[in-house]
C-alpha cells in the first residue's frame, strides 16, 4: 500500500505493486507528461476517464493480500474516430507552405542585404570628351601626311625598265632550281651523270641564237689550246685572247638564254615523269633459286626421326593394365600362330557373268521411247494463243487500263495539272482520269485499234494514277474482306474497319467537377501571393525610381554633359567653318592661277603658230640686210627716187 509520504508499496515479497500513492482528495497522481503519456507501462490499456490509466487506490485500507490472488486488469481499446485523429497536411499544401517559406527567406535576405555604394570611377572626372576631340584630330593629322607621303612617292618617275629586269631575274632564279631539284630527283632514281650530258646537250642543239656551231668548234678548239699553253707555262697570244673571251661571253649568254632554260627545264621534267611510271620489276625471291626437294627431303627424315623417338618414349614409360599383367605373369605371353597371319592372296572371289550386255542397243532403244513419249505428249498438250509483243517498253495498252475503269472514273483530275495541257483534250467540267485516258489513246491510236493505249510519260505528265499501284489497292481491299481475322474469333472478314457510332453531345450527362474547399482557399492563398509579390515588387521599383531622381538633382550630370557637349559643337562648327573658308580661298587662288598659266600657253601657241620657220626667218633677214645694202648703194650713187621706189614696193609686199 501507498504510504503518507507517496512512495511506492512493496509486497512481502519485496516486489513492487505497480500503484502510485493516492493524493488528497482520493485520485491516484500518475506520473503524466504534457503530451499526455503516462510513465505507467500499463496505463494505455485502460480506461479514458480513469485519472493515470487506474482507479483511486484503497490499498490503505484494505490489508494487502497475496501477489498470485492478484488479478490483472483487462484493457480495453478505445473505437476509432476521424474527430480525434490529427489532421495530415496534402503534399501539395507541403509544397505551396515550402516554397513560400523559401521566398520569405530570399526576400529577407535581399531587404536585409546592406548597400554599400562603389566609389565614382575615374572616367567621370576626366574630360572624355575633349580626350576623344583631341585623339581624333590627331589621327587625322596623321592620315593627311601619310596620304601626303603617298602622293609623294607615287609622283616620283618610275622605271618599268628596271622593275621588268627585277622580274626576270626573279624567274631565272626560278627557273635554276627548279633544274636543280629535277636533277637531283633523277639521281634518286638511278639516272647517271652521262644520261643528264646528254639531255643537256639536246636541249643545247634544240636551242637557235646567234652563237652558231663553227663559233662552238672555234671555243672548243681554243680552250683545247688555252689548256695545252697552260701545261707549257705559256699563255696565248692577245688576239686569241680577245677572240676567246668574246666566243666564251657568246656561250655564257646562250646558257642563260630563256630558250635555253625553257627547253632544259622542259627535257628534265620529261625524264622525270618517264622515270616516275617507269616499270621496274620487283627482283626474284631467294625460294625460287633455293633447292626445295633436298630441303623437304631433310624435312621428312626429321620427322620420321622424332615420331620413332617419341614412340620409343612413350612405349618404355608405357604399361599393361593390371588385370593384363595378371593374366601374363599366369599364362604368358601370347604368340600369334603361323597360320593366323594374313597372307598375300584373298579368300574372297567374286562371281563373274558369263554374258555382258549390249549397252549402245539399250541407250538408243532408251532414247527413241523418249521421242515416242515426247511426241505423244505435244501433241494432247493445248495450244497456247500467241499474243502482240509490244517493243515500246513504256507503252501501257488500253485493255489493262479498262481493267480499273470503275475505279478511274471514281478519281477526279488532279489539282497540280496545269488548266494549259487539258484545254486541247477539250473535256468536260469536273473530268475525271478515265476521261483524259479516253482523250490521250483516241489522241494517240485513234481509240479503235486493240493496241490503243498511253505512253509512261502522259501517265506521270498528267498525274494518273499507274494500274499497278490500283492491282495493289485492290488486293488489299480483297485480303481485307476476304482473309480471317488475327484475333479471336478469328473470324472471315474481320479485318474490316468498324466504323464508331457517333454519339450526341447533348444527351451526355458528362459534368465539370465542382471546385472543393481546400482547392478554392489553395488558389485564394496563391493570388494572394503574387498579389503581395507585385505590390512589393513596384515598390522596390518606385524606390529605386526615387533614388535615381534623387542623384539626378544632386549631381546634375546630364545638364553638364548636355552643355559641354554643345559647347564642343559649336567649336567644332566654327573650326570647320574656318576651315572650308581657307579652302575656298585656296581654290579661288588655285583657279587664278590656272587661268592665267592657261593664258600665257594660249599667247605662246598663238606665237609658235604666226611665227615661220628657222629657215624662212633667215632668208628674211638675209634678204633685208641685201635690200638696205642695195637701196644704200643707189643714194650713193644719186639714184634717190630709185631707192625711195624700192622702199615703197617693199612697204607694199
């Protein structure tokens, strides 16, 4: 029993009851936390009104009794009730409460961030705009004196002369080791120094300059005596020596000579291409000089030489079985006899025909009974009827298109044939294919003959269907119709499309879902969301909007820009003013100056074209000092009037 003090009670036997000490007011004080969970193993067993699962205790006043007169309580389960059970949220409010959770955070997050403003950048301070003034004025000053030079350089005298030599030494050098790479090729495939004199040296006799051959032999014949002088310390005398440098400048001048090249260059890559698909056999193998027999002769021995060692070996590690050597050790070895060998003669001999038959008699009995059949069977066979082979191989007749005429009056005229090529069938309106097949064979046979027909190209050219492609449809509508089902029931024609029944719309009893509670206060909850997210979100943008204005008074930027770069304008305006003043002056003194240069060369011609010649002029001059000389002559002598009427004929010519 519970004491005074709330402690548990024993049993004699010293075990616990299991009961708490009763309180004041009668009621066991059970050990129960504030989520409702007794400390009392036995408490969720009992009774929902019973104060810590139990009933008040009366173990203090009655005596305590035996522990196996004891008897357990019975627990009993309480009935299941959705009033009592915790509500569990949906996955999708989970998620909608997730992802406004989430969103606060970020939102937090961005309003708890703190600003902290950039320093200005240096390029508001600097004057950009002078800067970028000031660069492109030096560019310019630089583009007009490269331009400048440029002229300069093109006014200069140039000497296609000397740029014309440049370029043919450029292609001599060229030339020369192109030769030289030819001819170092051919030694790589085995040409000799006497085949490359000899190609040299017709490409020397092709060549024609003036460096005839009886020069050639005068060279050849004063080298031979040049090297003979040489050899007795002499030298040749100062005509030979003349002649010979001369002779050898002539050969200099033919082996540098474009000819000369060409034809050389011309005679190399000749030989090279001939030396390139030149054939050249691959050389005899050793095998074929090589004596095979002996060699397989020695082969052989060998391996008859290892197979009997290896027998050998094998027989001496070798051993009878058990039973066997058993059997030897008690009756011996055993020993064929004489008589059991086989001997050279058989005992078989088969048994030979006395008369041979006559196998030409039966082979021509054989093949005239074969005729007779054969005869016999052509004539009961049927005759096959011969029909017209048409060699046109693109000819379709008139009778295999007949075959479809029910289904080609069913097919209408096709839409990408032009309206030009049906006008001269002249048809009707809404032809249909059978209609122009009809127009094309009476256009083309006349429409009576059996072997009236169409051509492939008509059949593409006016889009008609081919009757091979209408064989195949017609096939398979015939399988269709005709063939059992691939499923159960497996039954004939069941392969036929069942068309659905329509139903009518407005006999369906079909209804939209109405809208449940937890749906209507989801999307409340969602535009209240995104409500609050724009409301926060022009906010933001109307602060951000203030904070610009703001600066904008503060600093004023734009107006300072908007000044300068007017002031800027204005300078620019009145330099370029300046400037095209200064070159209007500079044409008008150009135009002067033209004008009066053009003038003097006009009064120059004018005085070239009334002045005569060199010559008439000193026979004028001439003829004058001779009259004055004469007219001065006749007042010496007192012939006054003579020389006045002398002057007067001169003043009049």
């Amino acid at each position: 029993s519970a004491d005074p003090s709330g402690r548990q009670s024993t049993d004699p036997a010293g075990r616990s009851s299991g009961r708490t000490s009763a309180d004041p007011g009668g009621r066991a004080s059970a050990d129960i936390d504030d989520q409702g969970y007794s400390s009392d193993p036995g408490a969720r067993g009992r009774r929902h009104g019973e104060a810590g699962g139990i009933r008040a205790s009366t173990s203090a006043i009655k005596p305590p009794r035996a522990q196996s007169a004891r008897r357990r309580g019975v627990s009993k389960h309480e009935p299941f009730a959705f009033l009592t059970r915790v509500s569990k949220k949906s996955i999708q409010a989970r998620r909608l409460e997730d992802e406004l959770t989430s969103r606060m955070e970020m939102e937090e997050q961005e309003y708890n961030r703190v600003f902290v403003a950039k320093p200005p950048p240096k390029t508001t301070t600097e004057n950009l705009f002078e800067k970028m003034a000031l660069d492109a004025k030096q560019k310019s000053a630089v583009n007009r004196r490269q331009s400048k030079e440029k002229l300069e350089e093109q006014q200069r005298p140039f000497r296609f002369w000397t740029k014309a030599k440049s370029q043919e030494e450029v292609a001599k050098r060229k030339q020369r080791s192109e030769i030289a790479r030819i001819q170092e090729e051919l030694k790589h495939y085995g040409v000799k120094e006497g085949r490359m004199k000899n190609i040299q040296q017709s490409a020397w006799a092709v060549t024609r300059t003036d460096f005839t051959e009886a020069e050639q032999e005068e060279l050849r014949l004063l080298k031979a005596k040049k090297a003979s002088a040489e050899k007795i310390k002499t030298s040749l005398s100062e005509m030979d020596q003349a002649r010979f440098l001369v002779l050898e400048a002539e050969h200099d001048k033919k082996s540098n000579s474009e000819a000369y090249v060409a034809e050389l260059l011309r005679a190399l890559e000749e030989e090279l291409g001939k030396q390139q698909h030149r054939f050249r056999s691959v050389p005899v193998p050793k095998h074929v000089r090589m004596d095979m027999s002996q060699k397989l002769e020695d082969e052989a021995r060998l391996r008859e030489f290892r197979k009997e060692e290896r027998k050998n070996k094998l027989a001496s590690s070798s051993s009878l079985p058990r039973r066997m050597k058993e059997h030897e050790k008690t009756h011996g070895a055993q020993t064929k006899k004489p008589g059991d060998e086989l001997g050279e003669e058989y005992t078989f001999k088969p048994k030979i025909k006395g008369t041979i038959p006559d196998f030409k008699e039966l082979h021509l009995s054989f093949k005239l009974e074969l005729q007779d059949k054969k005869v016999g069977q052509q004539a009961q066979a049927a005759r096959c009827k011969t029909k017209p082979v048409f060699l046109r191989t693109e000819w379709i007749r008139l009778d295999q298109l007949r075959e479809h005429e029910r289904q080609y009056r069913a097919i209408p005229v096709s839409k990408r044939v032009a309206q030009a090529k049906l006008q001269p069938l002249n048809l009707p309106a809404g032809a249909t294919q059978w209609d122009v097949i009809d127009a094309l064979a009476a256009q083309n046979m006349g429409g009576k003959s059996a072997e009236s027909g169409i051509t492939l190209s008509e059949l593409l050219e006016f889009k008609i269907t081919s009757p091979s492609q209408l064989d195949i449809l017609t096939a398979i509508d015939r399988d269709i119709r005709k063939l059992r089902d691939t499923r159960w029931p497996y039954t004939p024609g069941g392969r036929i499309p069942v068309q659905p029944t329509p139903t009518d719309n407005k006999k369906s009893g079909t209804k939209s879902p109405k809208k449940t509670i937890a749906h209507t206060l989801r999307l409340e909850a969602t535009r209240k969301q995104i409500k609050e997210r724009d409301e926060a979100k022009k906010q933001r943008e109307d602060e951000v909007k203030a904070d610009k204005e703001r600066r904008a008074k503060v600093w004023n930027m734009q107006e300072r820009v908007r000044d300068k770069t007017r002031q800027l304008i204005k300078d620019r305006e009145a330099t370029q003013g300046k400037a095209a003043d200064n070159i209007k002056a500079l044409k008008k003194e150009f135009r002067d100056k033209d004008a009066f240069w053009k003038s003097q060369v006009e009064a120059k011609i004018e005085t070239v074209k009334t002045r005569g010649l060199l010559m008439e002029n000193i026979t004028q001059q001439l003829r004058k000092q001779a009259t004055d000389a004469f007219r001065k002559h006749l007042k010496d002598k007192g012939l006054e009037s003579l020389a006045d009427e002398l002057e007067m004929a001169k003043i009049l010519s």
